[in-house]
C-alpha cells in the first residue's frame, strides 16, 4: 500500500489529532489538551494506526499542552492493540512535563519518551 492510500485510509486531522505516513512509520500527531472530553479524538487515530499488521506508530506528543490520565488510558490501549498485531508504539516528547507524567503513573518503562522523530520519518517530510 502506498503512502498516499495509508494517508486516504486514515481518519480526517481535527483539532487533537491528524496521522501521516513517514516512511516506514504511521505518525499520530497530538496536540492541545487531551483530557476526557477529548481523549477520543486521539483513539479514532490511533485505532486506524493499529488495526494493520505489524503497525510501527510514532505518537508525536511534542505540540501537546494538557495530557492526563485519559490520554494515558488511550496510549496503554494502543500500545497493546500493536503488540498484539506484531507491532510497536512508542512516543516522541521532549517536555518534561510528559516524562513527569510518565515516571509518576509508572509507565516510563513502557513509553521511553524519543526525543525526536527518527531520522527515516524525518527524511520523508524533506
């Protein structure tokens, strides 16, 4: 499948969350405050990023401002959604205040925060 057919199948960006195709991996893009009242426009993403085999979803929390423990809920589902295809998730944040977040629910081991986008999804957007 295309880049292009990957970009058509995934659900319309709104105002949390958009999903791109970069190289080998699916991009899911958050941003703003996710919250209960929006933590389910991150899952429509990140259930179209997992629902293929052996997904590699980069979830990008880099332009997030509010992330709380029903974005926590979202990761850990999706996370186990890839696993359970023969894939992986992992999350892309340079703030302190995610890795606070992470360290304090427990879940840094799980999500190792990347710091930046591997350099393949990088090399895509040039």
């Amino acid at each position: 499948m295309t880049a292009e057919a990957d970009e058509r199948d995934s659900p319309a960006a709104n105002s949390c969350a958009r999903t791109r195709s970069r190289g080998p991996f699916t991009v899911v893009e958050v941003s703003g405050e996710i919250d209960m009242a929006t933590a389910g426009l991150v899952v429509e993403h990140l259930d179209a990023a997992t629902a293929v085999a052996e997904p590699d979803v980069l979830v990008d929390l880099r332009p997030v401002e509010f992330f709380d423990c029903s974005g926590l809920r979202v990761l850990c589902r999706a996370e186990r959604r890839a696993r359970e295809r023969g894939g992986r998730l992992r999350v892309v944040s340079d703030g302190p205040r995610i890795d606070r977040l992470l360290r304090a629910s427990g879940l840094l081991g799980r999500f190792p925060p990347l710091r930046v986008l591997p350099a393949q999804a990088e090399r895509r957007e040039r």
